[in-house]
C-alpha cells in the first residue's frame, strides 16, 4: 500500500507478539522516511525522525474502544520542538496493515495525524464518537503549542 505520498512502504507494518507488545516487521528506513516526508508536507519544515512506535490506545470517552497506532516521533530542524505522526493499524492476514480513511476505513491512502508541540506534551490521542474514530492532539499543559495537524 501507498504511504505518505513519494515513500512506498508494502506489506505488513507490524505484527502483535503477545501481552500488548509489538514488533515493526517492515522496513525501518524506509518507515522514516515516509514520516518524515509526511511531516515536511504537513507541516512545512523538515523533521527527523528519531522514533517509531507501535502503540494500543484506548478512546478517551470509551474504555471498550482500542485502537493500535504507528507512531513516528522526533524535532523540527528549526527550533527543535517535538512532534509525533500517528496512522491508525489495522489487524489483517499476516500482521498489521496501514488504515486508511476517516477512522480507520478501507482504501486510499492512510488518515494521518500529527502533533506539533512542546516537550512536555502533544501527544496523540482519541475519541469514539458514533463509531467514528476522531484523533486529536493533547495538550498536556503545552496550552497554544500544542497544534494538530491531519491529511
């Protein structure tokens, strides 16, 4: 499948090992730099990208929703403010494959979200709203700083 536009990442992305731990099966390099352009195009600077994450959310309005999320993390060339992009995961023949669309549908290229903030927070996070699944960006005390960013 098609990520982020210019990087191709193919096949499955990460597989569940047991006790809510993962472990990335694709590519790593080829992971960052699709973030990474992500984050150039999103944002409009340059990002490198230091981390990736494979992560179980839990809806904060629902405890019963859970989600798993890729997460790449790092700074901003300019500035050096932290910033994380996440993609939705979803469970397929052989691991875990992008989601794509609003939510998490089928088809197109995968519904990205990014958090452009401060060091003490910004993080992703989500709300279950009629089946719909609706990331945002949680402050955590970095008020203003805290931007989201989505495609």
């Amino acid at each position: 499948m098609a990520f982020m536009k210019k990087v191709v990442v193919y096949g499955p992305i990460a597989q569940e090992i047991g006790n809510g731990q993962f472990t990335i099966v694709a590519d790593m390099g080829a992971l960052k730099s699709a973030f990474e352009s992500l984050l150039l195009r999103q944002g409009g600077q340059p990002v490198k990208v230091e981390t990736i994450i494979v992560q179980r959310k839990i809806a904060k309005n629902n405890p019963n929703d859970r989600l798993v999320f890729i997460i790449g993390g790092g700074r901003t060339a300019v500035g050096n403010k932290n910033v994380s992009s996440g993609v939705i995961l979803s469970v397929g023949a052989g691991g875990m494959f992008f989601s794509s669309g609003p939510g998490g549908g089928v088809g197109g290229d995968p519904k990205s979200v990014s958090c452009w903030g401060c060091a003490t927070g910004c993080f992703l996070e989500y709300y279950d709203i009629d089946g719909h699944k609706v990331p945002y960006c949680d402050s955590a005390g970095c008020g203003p700083l805290c931007d989201k960013k989505e495609d």
